[in-house]
C-alpha cells in the first residue's frame, strides 16, 4: 500500500494511485483544490471507482468537470467543508 504525507496534495495522490476504486480523504492536511473534479477525471483510470469522501475548503470548485465526471460515471460523493 502507499504511503502519503500530510503535505501531499489530492492531485499528487492521484497521480501516484491512479486506478484506485475507493477515495475517503477526511483529514483537512491534504490540500484538495478546487479543480479537484478535474483531476479526478483527468487521473483516475478505475474504471470501478464508486465512492469519494474529500474534504474541501470550501464549495466554490468547478462544477462543470463536476457534471462531466457524473456524466461518465456514477459515484456517491460526500464532502465536508473546512
């Protein structure tokens, strides 16, 4: 299994673990930005990728990736804010 640092960012952890299935990211130490859809879509190749728990700063991210990401697959999103 990998290992990350609190100082790694969502992206990074894509990028080392792209076909990962399940993303429950809760501590607050990973930066999570707001083209984390984006990223999502563009890194992950899972193609059983059913559930994203993330904690993002705030609600203003780009929500049209957001509607393309949903577009290809279906997903239980949950995200906490701070």
């Amino acid at each position: 299994m990998e290992e990350y640092h609190p100082d790694q960012t969502f992206r990074e952890i894509l990028e080392k673990s792209p076909i990962l299935e399940r993303i429950d990211i809760r501590r607050p130490n990973i930066e999570v930005s707001n083209l984390w859809p984006e990223d999502l879509l563009r890194l992950n190749r899972a193609e059983n990728l059913y559930y994203i728990h993330l904690n993002v700063p705030d609600l203003n991210f780009d929500t049209e990736s957001l509607v393309a990401l949903l577009k290809v697959r279906t997903l239980l999103i949950e995200w906490s804010s701070g």
